[in-house]
C-alpha cells in the first residue's frame, strides 16, 4: 500500500517566484472555496518557496483532526497568535495544552455556563438599553463591545465603561490583524523591523496585559471578593505542583478574552444582517422571544424553548463562519487517506468554504435556518464544525452558544435592525470574517408594531 501513497498535487496557476500569493490576496474567500474544485488535498506556494497544504475533503479533515491529531501542532497562524505572549491554552501544545484544558474546563462545561445567563443578560442590557429611535449603529462594534462585556463580567468579574473597553476592543483588533499579515507573509525578518504596523500591534498587546494585569492585581488584593475563572487560574497548580505564574494567567486570559469576545461578535452582527433582508425569518424570531418571554425577563429557564433563535445562530455559522483559515502542522511524517505528508508541513482548511460546498448542503448560499430541523436531511458528520472538533475543540463553545442565544433574544425583544438605505456589505476576511461596515438603523419593536397596524 506504501506504494501507492503520494504527494498533495499543486494547485492550478502557480506563478514563478511568487506562487499562488496573489489570488490569495486579491480575493480570499473565493479563492479558498475555489480550491475545493481541485481535489481532496491540494498545495499551495507561497513566494518562492513556502508551500502550504490544503485539506479540502471532510473525511480527511475528521481523520486529521481526531485519530491522527496527534501528529500535528496548530501551526503557522497559531504560532503568530503567541504576540499575545506565553503558552495560553489556544497556542499551547502537548502536555501543557493538556494541562491547561482540564484546568479551564469545569468553568466552561455547559452547566456551569447556565450560571452565567444573568451575568450575560444584566452586562448586555445596558448597551442595548442605551439605543435610540432612528439612531444609526455600527453594528459590528456594538456587537463586539456586548460580547466583550459579556466575556469580562462573566468570566473575569470585570466591567470596564464604554470608553475603557472601545480600547480593549481595539487593542484586540490591531493584534489579530497583525497576526494574520505574519501569517500571510511568513517572513521573520519582517516581524521585528520597526514599522508603523509592527509599532501599533505591541502597543496594542501592551494595553490589553496591563487591562489583565490590572484585573489580577485586584483579584490579589481581594481574594474574598471574587469566584470567576480569574480566581480558579490563580488558586489551582500546574502539572509541576506550583501555582501559575502572574505572567501565565495574564497571557491566559487576555487570549481568552480576544478569541472568546470577537468570533461570537461577527455571528450576531451577520445574524442581525440576514434577519433584516428577510423580513418572515424577523417575524419568526419576534413571536418566539415575545411567546416564550412572555414580557419576563431572560432567564436560564427560557433558553431551551429558543430553538428557532438557536437555529438561526446555527445557519449564521454555517453560512458565515468566522474561520475562512485555520492552520496546523505536522510534527511526524502522517498519512491522510492517500496522500503522504511529511514532518514540518504547513497545513490549511477552511471551515467558511467547506459550509458553503454545494455538496453537502443543498442551495449553500441560501439563509435557511429551517435546514436544521431534525426532519431535513442533515449535512454528513463532520461536514459542520463551527467550533472545530477533536481535542482542540473550541473549550468556550458553549459559553459562545449560550451568550449568542441571550443577545440575540434581548435585542429581538426590544428592537428591529433595518439596513441603511443603500448600503453595501460583503465579507471580511481577516483573522474571521466580518462584514465591511454593517450600518444599521434601530427601531423600537412597538414603533415597528404600530406601523404594521396602521
């Protein structure tokens, strides 16, 4: 059988010196759903050299993924993501990813997170709260600013105003892109010169260790006053029997807050999107909050009767997932299916491109939140991981899930998004793909309802 393994083939329309660098760059997303066309594993060459393997088939992505995770690290994106300093669970590997993943699991397994829809609710309803009739909103930014909200209150019993965490929030935002660039352009060399860039990014990671820093600190100071992850990162022992060091915890949490706060943002602010341009999918979402509410304030009783709130926050991550790469690297030579990759092999996927595949899922381009009804033919298993899969799942998957479906059922209560008259948005991909500007207009529910009398 050795025999007849082989190397990943090239993909069409390699340039010499510069490979497939500028499709890439010129249109992301279509060029990585276009790469599904060319087979289940196809190469890429980046510059002269550089080459990067794309898992396009489900199948082998499982295989990868689970039973032979083991010969893979997490690779080119996720070793530029270390800007955020240490070994925090997201870049961590072996036994330290192990370690830190049982430690951080109990405060984020799905019972644990029930307890935390007051919080989610009481830090979300002053943003929305504080919304006006006709106001335009950056609907992007208000979203990331509830999650982050959220993710801070919960997690990390901190709560900063608007103005402290619209830093945070763009701290975070200039350190994803810088990491994305280093990852597009895998030149070292580039990544120390003092450019503007390069400037801004450690700037940027600066102010978001002291906001953690500065949380830690109080969390020393009053020890009696807090039970939140905060607390847990400082009390437990590592796999060595000593306590984690102040450096640890601040690089654990500061990319926990980055990664917990932004992906969960981009879902709503899509979500939001699509519900506008269907006016019977709005509707539907209103009866449901309105009927199961009741005027009652959202409680952890009300969220299991959401199930069309929570399948329209299903089909957003399938139609808009925001992961358009994810990276990892072999550490041994593996076999995947028919193919052979060696040791140090950069590899890619695209879980926005695999949910779009008019192979597994019917008319893939469609909003239709109804495709998962338990009654409808479902994609095949594996063929949707919005959260990824295996051991280096998404350990917040719930909390992110839970604190979408809150959002989402607050604003329904009280307010309908309608788009700016003319506006145009299309997706951004960066380190998730977000839209370019998503204006939108806020209208009081009970405007909306006199209108529809009249």
């Amino acid at each position: 059988m050795t025999a007849d393994l082989r190397i990943a083939p090239i993909a069409p329309g390699r340039v010499p010196l510069i490979g497939h660098t500028l499709p890439l760059l010129r249109d992301r997303l279509a060029y990585v759903q276009r790469l599904r066309t060319y087979g289940p594993i196809v190469r890429l060459v980046i510059g002269p050299k550089k080459t990067i393997t794309v898992i396009n088939s489900f199948e082998l992505l499982q295989e990868m993924l689970t039973r032979k995770s083991d010969h893979f690290n997490k690779g080119l994106l996720f070793d530029k993501l270390k800007i955020f300093g240490g070994d925090p669970l997201p870049v961590a590997e072996g036994k330290p990813h192990l370690q830190r993943r049982r430690l951080m699991q109990p405060a984020l397994h799905r019972e644990h997170v029930k307890g935390y829809i007051e919080s989610m609710r009481a830090t979300a309803e002053p943003s929305v709260s504080a919304w006006r009739d006709q106001e335009i909103l950056h609907v992007c930014n208000e979203m990331q600013l509830m999650a982050q909200g959220v993710v801070m209150a919960a997690l990390f019993s901190s709560n900063p105003e608007r103005g402290p965490a619209q830093i945070i929030l763009d701290s975070v935002d200039t350190v994803f892109k810088a990491a994305l660039m280093h990852a597009m352009v895998p030149i070292s060399t580039l990544e120390r010169l003092p450019t503007r860039g390069n400037r801004r990014a450690r700037a940027a990671n600066a102010v978001l260790r002291k906001t953690i820093a500065d949380i830690i600190a109080d969390h020393r100071a009053n020890p009696d006053a807090y039970d939140d992850l905060v607390s847990l990162l400082m009390t437990v022992q590592d796999g060595t029997g000593g306590n984690l060091s102040d450096e640890e915890i601040t690089a654990e949490i500061t990319a926990l807050l980055a990664a917990g706060s932004e992906t969960t943002a981009v879902t709503l602010a899509w979500l939001f999107h699509e519900i506008a341009r269907n006016p019977e999918l709005e509707r539907r979402l209103h009866e449901e909050v309105d009927t199961v509410l009741a005027g009652d304030e959202l409680a952890a009783e009300h969220i299991p009767q959401l199930a069309f709130t929570r399948r329209l926050i299903d089909e957003t991550l399938r139609l808009h997932n925001p992961a358009w790469i994810l990276t990892r690297r072999t550490i041994s030579p593996v076999q995947l299916g028919q193919f052979n990759l060696p040791a140090g092999t950069d590899v890619m996927w695209s879980p926005y491109a695999m949910h779009r595949d008019p192979d597994l899922y019917p008319d893939p381009l469609r909003f239709d939140p109804d495709r998962w009804l338990p009654e409808r033919p479902q994609p095949p298993r594996g063929a949707f991981i919005p959260f990824g899969v295996g051991k280096r799942m998404c350990i917040g998957d719930q909390f992110s899930l839970m604190e979408a479906v809150v959002i989402t059922a607050l604003i329904a209560s009280r307010w309908r998004l309608r788009p700016v008259p003319g506006a145009t948005v299309r997706p951004v991909p960066e380190i998730t793909v977000h839209p370019s500007s998503l204006d939108m207009i806020a209208e009081p529910r009970r405007h909306a309802v006199a209108e529809t009398a009249v």
